[in-house]
C-alpha cells in the first residue's frame, strides 16, 4: 500500500466554491420539483 498523496489545505476559497455550487445545485433541485407539483395539479 503506498501512502496516499497529500490533500492541499482547504482554504477559505475552496469552501466558498463549493458553497455556490451546492446552493446552485439546490436551487435547481428545488424549483424542479416546485415545477413538477406545479404542473401535476
């Protein structure tokens, strides 16, 4: 087994990065499924 290679620090960048992405991920879930209700009544 070799040792795995080293992760660089998360930095405050990094965490800000993948905040926006989630919450755009989210956001696009959220209104598909609002979408979906919507069109079904």
């Amino acid at each position: 087994m070799t040792e795995p290679a080293k992760k660089p620090p998360i930095t405050p960048m990094r965490i800000a990065l993948w905040v926006i992405v989630s919450g755009v991920g989210l956001f696009m879930v959220i209104t598909g499924i609002v979408g979906v209700l919507v069109k079904a009544q």
